[in-house]
C-alpha cells in the first residue's frame, strides 16, 4: 500500500464525481464470462466484477447506461441455501439464467454474450462508431480466463521461440475435453493490440484497459478453484496468431504480428492488470456468499475510499493498490504518468 500522502494534501473522499470528467463522453466494453464450453473451466465472480465496474461507472462517474456495453455469461448454476446443505439448481437456457440471476438485465438492451465474434466485433465498432468523438474516454474490461502460449510451439527461429503469447478466453473457445471439427481460438494479446492500436487512430488515445484474469506460463494442469487462468489448447497458438495477422489486415497496420520481432503498441493505451505473468488472479467469496475478483474489488475500493486526488494519475493509483507476493497489480502504457481517467 502506498504511503500516505503529506497533510497538506485534500484527499476527495465523496464517491460522486470524485474525478473531473464528463460522464457523456466515457464509453465502455465490460466483459464478464463465469461459464465455458468446458465445464471444467466454470468461474464465478467475473460477471459479479463486470456488473459491479457497470454500477461503478454509472453511480460515480456518471457515466449514461447506452454508453456502456456487456457481454456476459453467467455461471449456468444458481446457488441457493438452506440451513445445513449448499445446492445448485440448473439454470437454461441463457435468457432464464439472466431472468433468475440478473433480472436488472432482461431490460437492457446492450448486453450479449461474449463469444469470440462478439468481443471482437464490439472492440472493432469502437473504432467505427461515430457518436465516440476524437478524445472521448473508452475502457474495455475483461474479467474471466486468461492463459498463454509458448512461443516455441509455433515460431523456430531464434528471436521468436523465446516468451509467450498471452491470451484472453472467451466463452465459446475450444474445449480441451470435447472433440472438436473446428478451433475457436483464443484473443492473444497480439490481436488485441491491433485493435487498440486502430481505436487509437481513429479516436485518440484515452484507452484504459482492465484485465482481471492471468496468463501464467508453463500451466500443465487445471488450476485450483477460484483461479482465472485456463490450460492452453494444444496445438491452438497457430489459429490464435493466424486470426491476429487477419485482424491486422483487415487495419492499416503494417508490422505483421506473426514476426517473430514483434512487439506490441504502448502508445494506444494504458493497461490495468490484476497480476504479473508468473502471478495467479483469484476470486473470493465475500460475506454474502458471492464470489468476485481479487483485484477488481481492490480496484473498486481504491478508486473509491484510497488516498487519490482528483490529480492522481494512473501510476499513483497502481501504488495506492494492495498487493502480495502471490497478486501485484500491474500498469503499463506510455500514459500511465497521465491523470486516472485522462481528466482534462
């Protein structure tokens, strides 16, 4: 935790407005996924984070709701109690998990799955959407599986075997458990990139970025409960990369991400992730029973109650997050050193 600011600085402790920005011209992409095709990679807080960044930014930022997008998929189990037993009661298809679960939702017409074409098509838009003006505030937020490729299972030369490729899960990836005609792959962190980069273009670079998920290298086997990060899918990185060249073709960038030299844009945005790539991102369960990310509602609470001005950049607010030897927070972008939010 970071040390206390000196006295002779006014910490803005009311939730409301706390930072200076215009609501109306912050967009954002919040992504939650509790439930994969494969039933060993079940969540459960990560649609709680992303409903829970929605309330965030809608209470405190003022943020108007048609500005915002979900695309969640809720845990296909409802968890009830009695006084002694814990059971599950099967929720399906979709639209009666969102009915029992989340019936705030049923309203909203904004929300969607997040299927591979979804996130990617709803990231792309970003770019394209002529009501987002040049300079207006865009965050994406992914709660949900991460995971990582060895390079050396698809680049041979020198330069490109070394380090990963890291991933985001999306809900209808290829399962590892079920035989399969056709690979849904996953989003590495090279596609994503690609796509940041072109929003940059069209739109300017107030691109925040929140990952709570992990891309620990080397997994062999599935993590314990609670644990957002998923197994690779063998013999999968080449689809992956094969579906980021595409996306970078369909742009105007002219560095191919299958090189082996590549190296990501930093310029595009900031990046707000729950853990180093050797960490674990967790879920707990609170007092009320649910279960959330360990990071997200660290987050929360920071942005909330932490010892941030309304000049506090996004440097300061990494310091002002709790972190251990096991989950350390990470920032990283060229505008990192900019104020939380880009607040004019």
């Amino acid at each position: 935790m970071r040390a206390p600011h000196p006295s002779s600085v006014t910490y803005v402790t009311g939730r409301r407005n706390r930072f200076s920005i215009d609501g109306s011209r912050t967009w954002a992409v919040l992504i939650g996924i509790d439930s994969y095709n494969d039933p060993m990679s079940l969540l459960r807080g990560c649609v709680r984070d992303a409903l829970d960044m929605r309330t965030y930014l809608m209470e405190d930022l003022i943020v108007p709701e048609d500005r915002i997008q979900l695309l969640l998929s809720p845990h296909p189990y409802r968890d009830t109690v009695s006084d002694t037993t814990a059971f599950q009661v099967l929720v399906n298809p979709i639209g009666h998990i969102f009915r029992n679960l989340y019936p705030e939702l049923l309203a909203t017409s904004s929300c969607s799955l997040p299927t591979r074409e979804n996130i990617i098509r709803t990231l792309v838009n970003l770019s394209t959407n002529s009501k987002i003006q040049r300079s207006d505030h865009i965050i994406v937020f992914f709660s949900g599986h991460g995971s990582s490729y060895a390079c050396s299972s698809y680049f041979k030369d020198d330069i490109g075997r070394s380090g990963n490729v890291e991933v985001l899960c999306p809900m209808d990836r290829t399962s590892r458990n079920v035989p399969h005609r056709s690979i849904i792959p996953d989003i590495s962190d090279r596609e994503i990139n690609v796509i940041l980069k072109r929003i940059c273009h069209a739109k300017g670079h107030q691109i925040t970025v929140i990952l709570d998920c992990c891309h620990s290298g080397g997994a062999t086997r599935l993590p314990d409960t609670g644990i957002r990060l998923a197994l690779p899918v063998e013999g999968s990185l080449r689809h992956v990369l094969e579906a980021a060249e595409k996306q970078r073709k369909n742009g105007a960038d002219h560095v191919s991400v299958l090189s082996g030299d590549w190296k990501p844009d930093t310029f595009s945005h900031v990046v707000l992730a729950a853990c180093k790539e050797y960490q674990l991102a967790k879920e707990v369960t609170g007092d009320d029973g649910k279960s959330a990310g360990v990071f997200t509602g660290a987050l929360l609470r920071t942005l909330r109650y932490g010892p941030l001005t309304s000049n506090s950049t996004y440097v300061e607010l990494h310091r002002a997050l709790p972190s251990s030897s096991s989950q350390t927070p990470v920032v990283a972008g060229q505008h990192k050193t900019e104020r939380i939010w880009f607040q004019k």
